[in-house]
C-alpha cells in the first residue's frame, strides 16, 4: 500500500507550472536518505534518538552542520550559534512570536518571498516594502523609510532572491547592518538559496555578521536537500539562542525533528551533501541556461535580464503596456502557468514582471513551457 499522500502541488500533468518553486521529484535523494539511514542504524542503536530532543538540536547534529556550513560560507561558525527548526517557514514564524506585537511594523523587500507576507499576516504585522534593484535592498530608500517607521526587523533574502534573482552586493551588506546597529532594528536574512551558486561566489553570508547580535540568519534543507524532511536552522548570537530556547513552543515540544537530524546528521557526517550540491547546481544551472536561451529564441521583443547566478528563479519584465493578469489566462488556457509579479508585493507592485521557476522541470518541458507562453503572448498581442 503506498502511503505517502504527496506533495503540496496538485497540477495536472499536462500542465508546465513554472509558479512551482519546489526542487524537481526526480531529483529527490532518495538513494542518499536510504544510506545515510543505513550507516545511522548500523552505528547508533539507542532510544535517545527517539525521546524529546534538547531544545537547540543535538550538539552532534548542530556541531557536523557547523562544520559544513564553516567550509561552504568560509567563515567561521559555531555550534552554540545555531539552534535546529523546521524550516525557514518555522523559523520566520519563531521571528514574529519571539519579537513582534499585532500591529508592529516590519520592513521586507518590495517584491518579497510571496508566503512569506502569509506569515507575518498571520502574525497581523504592518509590513512595509523596500524597493530593490540589480545589487538587492535599496540602502537610501530603507534610509528613507527609517525616518518613518520603527521596524522590529527587517526580513531580506539577500542572495539569490525570490522572486528577483538578485543578490545583495558586499558593501551594501554591510551599510545594512550598520544601519541595524544605528536605528536599532534586527535583521532577519533568510539565506535558503546561499548554496545554490553556479559559477560565481556570492557576498559572505549575512550569517557571518551575527556578531553584532542584530542579525540573524534563517538556513533550511529544504532546497539544498529535501524540503520533506523539515529541517533547517537559525544561527544567531547566543543571547537570541537563549531567549529561542526560552519559548513556549520548545519547552513544550523539545528541539525541532531530532529524528531527522541524526539521519541528516550521517548525510553530512558521510560527505552525501557535498557531493549532492555539486550535482544539483550542475543541473539547475543547465536548466537556467536552456531557460534563458529559449525565452530569447521564442520571445525574443521582450527585454530579459541576464543569465541567472543561482537559485531557482528567473524575473521577467514585460512593458508597461502588457497586462500580465490578462497574459496569464491566455497562457493558462495553453496548460502553462507562471507567478504573476504582484503576488509579491505587499504594495501591489511589480504588476508587470512573472516569475519562472527553472528546478522543478526538465530542459524538455522548460522549453515546451517557454513555447507555449510565446503562444499565449501572440494570442495576446492580437487581442490587443
Ligand atoms: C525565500 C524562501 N524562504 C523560505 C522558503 C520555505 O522554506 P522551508 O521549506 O525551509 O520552510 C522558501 C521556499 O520556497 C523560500 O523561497
């Protein structure tokens, strides 16, 4: 009998959904998973593994992802600065219990990780766009908006950025957290995409700045691995890890997945991740280049951006004359589907780009996706 009730995604097969921002199930480690359980069993029978685990993560687990992140972001970390949760989501959830009030102000780029904004509506936060160009965050227009607003933090995603692309350049990394230090506001950096560079090395981490103890860096399997397994981590400076362990929720509960950490514990332990990554960049840097090459032979009036350095997305910009909404029920009805931009706004903005996603498919459908939206976009053309 199979059990497993998969995934979130609930599309037709005949349909290319490039709005589906999830690794491709091809690509899933299985086999890694199946190993590491393997090595995991065969060396470290004990019911610990099973009791509630301590509020932080294992030292074990928590010391092995210390060490891997130290040789990815070449920075130092330590294991007491990292403390294991579900997720990115589950650590931004963390983030607005442990520092917001209802009706507290937030500041988020302007466009934002769409479900991100679900969070902090759930937490009834005031959130506030900051416009970004090719190098991130805007420093002069977060100034602007400081003089307005008293935010409890700021929620960026500085490398490799959902929707955009883009990544947050080195100097304005740190004028961001000069500014943070200033005017007293935290940062919450959700680096999920740090790790999946092409060819190029991005800015350090803004993990790299918790030392000033007004940054905190949210870090998650999730696209790196498997986002089945609800694993990731917060690493920040101790006195936001001791008030993190304070909360109701791990009191209650006990550390985050303390199962799936040891299992994750011997991926790492093994070197299955290091390898894994290199696969998987190879591949979704293939998959960006027959992206781009295909927009460019088969939508060749529209203006594209550059090749994509990383991640998993790619921003189109359509002109001002376009209506996207419009543009997206005709592609719907050709079975390809995309993000329209202003689902990323909180201002309703970015009314005129469309997000693709280049990881869930491969090059095949990507490019049969691509036809079919240069169809929808004639049909459009003609209508208008
Ligand atoms: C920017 C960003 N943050 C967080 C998430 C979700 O992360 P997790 O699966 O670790 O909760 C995603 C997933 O698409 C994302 O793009």
């Amino acid at each position: 009998m199979n059990l497993v009730d998969t995934t979130q995604i609930n599309v037709a097969e005949t349909i290319i959904d490039f709005s589906i921002g999830q690794p491709d199930p091809d690509l899933l480690p299985l086999d890694i998973i199946q190993q590491a359980s393997k090595h995991h069993f065969e060396n470290n029978i004990s019911p610990a593994l099973l009791a509630y685990g301590a509020e932080p993560g294992s030292r074990q687990f928590r010391t092995l992802l210390a060490d891997f992140l130290k040789h990815h972001y070449q920075t130092p970390v330590q294991a007491d600065h990292i403390l294991v949760t579900n997720g990115n989501s589950q650590g931004l959830d963390f983030m607005c219990t442990l520092f917001c009030q209802s009706g507290d102000t937030i500041f988020v780029e302007d466009p934002t990780y769409n479900l991100a904004i679900d969070i902090f509506t759930d937490h009834q936060l005031n959130v506030v766009g900051i416009p970004i160009d090719k190098e991130g965050l805007i420093i002069e227009a977060l100034e602007e908006k400081l003089k307005r607003h008293r935010p409890k933090f700021i929620y960026t995603i500085p490398t490799f950025h959902n929707p955009s692309g883009v990544t947050l350049s080195g100097k304005r990394r740190e004028k961001l957290v000069e500014l943070s230090q200033k005017n007293k506001f935290l940062i919450v950096a959700d680096e999920v995409y740090h790790l999946l560079s092409f060819n190029t090395t991005p800015p350090v981490p803004l993990g790299s700045f918790i030392r000033s103890e007004t940054v905190i860096s949210l870090g998650t399997f999730s696209k790196i691995l498997a986002p089945g397994l609800r694993l990731g981590w917060i690493q920040a400076g101790s006195s936001i890890i001791k008030q993190l362990i304070s909360t109701g929720l791990l009191k209650s509960g006990g550390g985050s997945n303390p199962f799936t950490s040891a299992i994750i514990g011997s991926v790492l332990e093994l070197g299955l991740l290091d390898k894994y990554l290199d696969h998987i960049r190879k591949v979704y840097q293939q998959r960006s280049t027959t992206l781009h090459a295909s927009l460019k032979e088969h939508l060749p009036d529209l203006n594209l951006p550059c090749e994509s350095e990383g991640g998993y997305f790619y921003w189109l910009h359509f002109p001002d004359q376009i209506n996207v909404q419009k543009l997206l029920k005709i592609a719907q009805q050709l079975e390809v589907n995309f993000k329209p931009g202003i689902d990323f706004s909180c201002s309703r903005k970015s009314e005129n780009y469309a997000r693709l996603c280049y990881a869930f498919y491969n090059e095949e459908k990507l490019i049969t996706g691509v036809k079919r939206l240069a169809k929808a976009f004639t049909i459009f053309r003609k209508e208008s």
